[in-house]
C-alpha cells in the first residue's frame, strides 16, 4: 500500500554526501521536504537542485528543512553538486541521499519491492523516483506530487503549498491559487458561533464558504 496523507513517514537510517541520517531525528521540531531523482548529472535534475538552493533563506524562514535523494552514491552527490552551484550560482547547503540500494525509494514507494539497478542503467530504470514530499514535525506526510523526468518541478508552486500546509495548521484553509497575505476559508465543522469567537469578522459567501482574514 502506498504512502497516504497523515501517514507517518517512514523513520529510515541512510548515508548523505554530509555523514549519516536517522530521518525522524534529522526532522526535529521542524517541517521537512524530501524530493527525489532518478539519478546523477541529469538535465532536469540539476536545474530542480539548483532552484532549491537558491531558496535557502525562503526555507529556514519556514522552519524547513529539505533532503534531496538520488539513486547513486555519496561521491557522485559530492561531485553533482559542482555542477548544482555553477548552474544556479548558489551553494547546495542541504544533504543528498546516496539510494543505490534503493531503499528509500522502496519505503516512499517509488519503486516496487523487487526493483533493482542493472548494469549500464539508465535515469529511465528509476524513472518513478521524481516525488517530492511534505513533511511535518508530528512526521506525517501533509502532501506529495509526482513528475515525469520530462517536466521540470515548480518550486515557486512547492513553497506556495508549503505557506497552505502552515496556513492550514491554523485551524483553516485555503482557496484555489492562494498565496499569503489573502484571505482563507473558514471549515465547515466551525459553527458561526465559534467562527466569530476565533475569527472575528468573516465574509458568507454561501453556507459552506466562508472566508476571513488568514490568522497571524
């Protein structure tokens, strides 16, 4: 069975380009995104890792941690990330997994159990392994999307659900294409009572839709 919203991830040990992770103890206290790749020295790839590089500041002002995974070992992650920070003209800070034993593509189930690494393999033998995954401290799994190799991930879109997962955390949530600073919706379960206590004033669009001011 596959991985599902708000099941709690799975707590693996695996060897990074920067030492070793026990992965819930890596999380703490803080929201992670984990996102994976086929393999090393890839087109697309390199342009994802260096898009999320150059939005360390946007993820340490959320309390977000991030970890890469790529189906091949330390010292190619080590070598990659030359080519990561001369494409973006930005530094790597976060660690790579080193999955050529594919377990952590197994756990998240990207892969199949029985899926292996031939010889003189190509990124399409891991093909699947091109999620990426919302974390939250409480180590449950808030969101996951999966791309072919073929279309590059929107990490503008990435950061915006990561503002609606924190957003939501507040007891509300968000409408199509909301971004931070505009209004939310009220959930249905929270009566006009208990809405204006919480809320304060709130707009009734019809019974079931509300919108208020997002809380701070």
């Amino acid at each position: 069975m596959g991985l599902r919203i708000n099941d709690t991830v799975p707590n693996f040990k695996a060897e990074t380009d920067q030492g070793t992770v026990q992965f819930h103890d890596w999380i703490g206290d803080s929201w992670a995104i984990l996102f994976s790749h086929p393999k090393d020295f890839t087109p697309v790839c390199t342009t994802e890792f260096s898009a999320v590089a150059q939005l360390n500041d946007e993820w340490a002002a959320r309390n977000t941690k991030v970890i890469g995974v790529s189906v091949d070992g330390v010292e190619d992650h080590k070598k990659w990330k030359k080519d990561i920070e001369a494409y973006g003209n930005a530094s790597p800070g976060f660690p790579i997994i080193a999955d050529d034993g594919l377990a952590v593509s197994k756990a998240f189930d990207m892969l199949p159990a029985e899926a292996y690494l031939p010889d003189g393999r190509t990124p399409a033998d891991s093909a699947t392994v091109r999620s990426v995954f919302i974390i939250g401290p409480d180590k449950q799994l808030k969101l996951s999307m999966t791309y072919p190799m073929t279309v590059g991930r929107n990490f503008a879109e990435i950061l915006r659900a990561l503002d609606g997962l924190q957003m939501s955390a507040k007891g509300v949530a968000t409408p199509a294409n909301w971004v931070p600073g505009e209004d939310v919706i009220i959930p249905p379960a929270v009566s006009n009572e208990d809405a204006k206590a919480k809320f304060g004033e709130f707009e009734t669009i019809f019974p079931y839709l509300r919108k208020t001011k997002a809380p701070s």
